[in-house]
C-alpha cells in the first residue's frame, strides 16, 4: 500500500507490504520538507505550503515506486492524511490519493495524522506491545493517552494552550532561532546552564496529566528584553542558558505527566511521538525516570518523529490487518483540517 503525508509543511510518500499477520514492512519512503521555502517567513504559510505539496507528490510517488522496483498497479490500497492540518495542505494529499485510487481502482483510506504519529514506533526494529501509554509531543499536539489497541484511544490529559513544539519554537525565535525553532534550541541548550533561570512549569502540580505552556513563551519574553537579548549584543552564552532553562522546563513538565498518566494506569509501557520526540533531553530524562520503575519506553527512529508518509502507511497498514479500515472505493472524499484522535 501506498501512503501520503501532506497536513502541513513535509510532503511524505511510502510504500508498505502487508502479508497476512505479519508485521507489515516499509519498503521505500520518500520525504521533502518545506523548512526552508518558509524560513523566510518565520512560520508556515499556508498557500505556499498547498502549492508545494502540489509540485512534490507525484514526483516523490514516483521515486518510491522506482525505490522500491514496483510499479503502480502493483498498489492495492491507498492511505492518506485526512486531518488534522491545514486544509488546503490536505487538499493536496487527499486529492491525489484519491484520484490515483480511482484510477488503480483500489480503496483509499482516510487516515489520521496523529495515529499516524502514536503508531510511528512500529516502524523501528522494536515495535512496543499493546496496551501503553503515549506521549504525544508534536508541533500542534501535546496528549497523554492510553492506547489499548490499534483504533482504541483514550484521551488522559492534553495542553489547554499551546502544544510542546509550539513552546520550543516559540521560544526559539525569541532567542533568534530560525523556524523550527524546536531543534536550533536544543543545540544551543547543549552550552548552556539549564537551572540559570528559573522558568515556570505551569499545571505542574495540578495531579492530572494535563498540560500549558503559553506561560512559558511570556516568561522567555520578559527575560529576553530584561537581559537586552534582542538588540543584537553579543550574549550567546545567556542566550545558551536561557534555551537550556526553556528545555529544562518543557522536559520536566512532559516527564512528570508521563510518570503521573503511567501511574494513574498502571501500564509498565510508555510510547513517545512526534517531532519533540526526537529531543535528546527529553529522551535521557524519560530513560532515566522509566528505568527506575520498571517502565519500557519506545520511541520511533530519530528520522520519523516528524511528519512523514511512512507513518501514515503504517497506520494503514495496521488498521487494514486488523479489519478497521473504513475505506472508500468511491472517490469521494473530505477532509478535517480539526480532528479529535479519540474520536477517529
Ligand atoms: P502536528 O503533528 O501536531 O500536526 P507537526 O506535524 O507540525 O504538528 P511534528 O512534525 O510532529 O509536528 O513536529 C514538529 C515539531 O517538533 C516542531 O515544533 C519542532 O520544533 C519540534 N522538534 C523537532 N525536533 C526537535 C528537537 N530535537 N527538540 C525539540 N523540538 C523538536
Ligand atoms: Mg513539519
Ligand atoms: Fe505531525
């Protein structure tokens, strides 16, 4: 089956085979990010970024088809990213998938972006077993759930504001930091003293597996300007510790929730994904608090904490073996740029 990534700024094709109960197996994958066509803005945007998705999909189709010595009507299934994202991104992904299905004559599956992501570790050598609990950390998302099944979701806490990513970029580029900020920081926190300024962990205490961080981009603000940060003096240590106070804070939040989330359900299995994911302190810190109770974590491979088509095939994939695919063999399709994952 052939799966398509385009809710935001990476357009991501990938190629799965699927063999009765086996797991299934990733046989090519294509990815272009739009990083730098936005940098200049900061942020994305979402025209350039739909008028991009157009310019990349087939091409990329067609080089993971060429990967992987198939060809298309070698395709029997195809998935795609029917939300959450930006509309028009979807648009793309939605249209061509179900196009190329019509034409093939195969179903199209719709497939949300952020299963996508909480089913991303099955795509590393060792994949985790059901049930756990997730700690999904994105660039829109910050969600502790309970996962008992492929399809069986259960919302535990999330953010009342801002997501974990959306902390680290935001904060990033007040410290000067190209978008996406979220990786610049962690490496300007490497220099930097993580307990120099004493950040807020807002809802830390609050004994529910929920979540804020827009606090924590005030805070960064107020010391920006306090210290004179922004008028271009030469201060990249402060700037160091004030990135490695930042990822200290939204780390430390993130792993007391998980601990609290583990807890509260008595699972011994905790599953990371998303981009903040592939945060190095992040992922020490979780080891070392798991380690000490017994609890195995699973992350995906570094490469596929971001968005990516391989995600979304394996979430095909596993709902297809599993006979939940609500699949369309109509053409029709729409898409849901706001989606709940509990409610897929
Ligand atoms: P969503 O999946 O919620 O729709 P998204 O697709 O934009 O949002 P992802 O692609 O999963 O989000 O992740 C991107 C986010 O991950 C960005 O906010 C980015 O800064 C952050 N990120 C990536 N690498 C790191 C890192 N090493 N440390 C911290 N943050 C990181
Ligand atoms: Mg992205
Ligand atoms: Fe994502």
């Amino acid at each position: 089956m052939l799966g398509f990534e385009s809710s935001c700024d990476e357009t991501g094709v990938a190629l799965i085979e699927v063999e009765g109960g086996q797991p299934p197996r990733l046989l090519a994958q294509a990815l272009h990010s739009q990083i730098a066509m936005h940098q200049a803005y900061g942020g994305v945007v979402p025209e350039l970024a739909s008028r991009d998705h157009v310019r990349r999909v087939l091409p990329l189709a067609r080089e993971v088809l060429s990967q992987a010595g198939l060809a298309l009507h070698d395709v029997d299934l195809i998935a795609y990213t029917q939300g959450p994202g930006l509309a028009g991104a979807l648009l793309v992904g939605a249209g061509v998938a179900v196009s190329l299905a019509a034409a093939l004559d195969v179903p199209a599956l719709p497939v949300h972006h952020l299963e996508g992501h909480l089913l991303s570790p099955f795509l590393s050598a060792d994949p985790p077993e059901f049930p756990f609990v997730a700690l999904l950390v994105s660039g829109g998302h910050t969600q502790l759930m309970r996962v008992d099944d492929v399809g069986a979701y259960e919302m535990l806490g999330e953010t009342i504001d801002d997501a974990a990513g959306e902390a680290f970029d935001k904060s990033a580029k007040l410290l000067g930091l190209p978008y996406p900020g979220g990786p610049h920081l962690a490496r300007m926190a490497e220099f930097g003293n993580p307990e120099a300024f004493a950040l807020p962990r807002p809802l830390l205490h609050s004994g529910k597996p929920d979540f804020s961080f827009a606090g924590l981009k005030t805070a960064v603000l107020t010391q920006v300007k306090k210290l004179g940060l922004d008028g271009g003096q030469p201060c990249e240590q402060t700037k160091a510790d004030l990135a490695a106070s930042t990822q200290a804070a939204i780390v430390e939040v993130l792993v007391k929730k998980s601990l609290l989330a583990l807890k509260e359900t008595g699972l011994k299995r905790l599953v990371v994904a998303g981009g903040v994911g592939a945060n190095a302190k992040l992922r020490e810190q979780l080891n070392a608090a798991c380690a000490k109770r017994g609890v195995r974590v699973h992350y995906p491979e570094l490469a596929l904490c971001t968005d990516n088509g391989a995600m979304i095939a394996m979430a095909a994939a596993l709902r297809v073996q599993r006979g939940t695919a609500d699949a369309r063999r109509d053409g029709g399709f729409e898409v849901r740029p706001r989606w709940d994952l509990s409610a897929a």
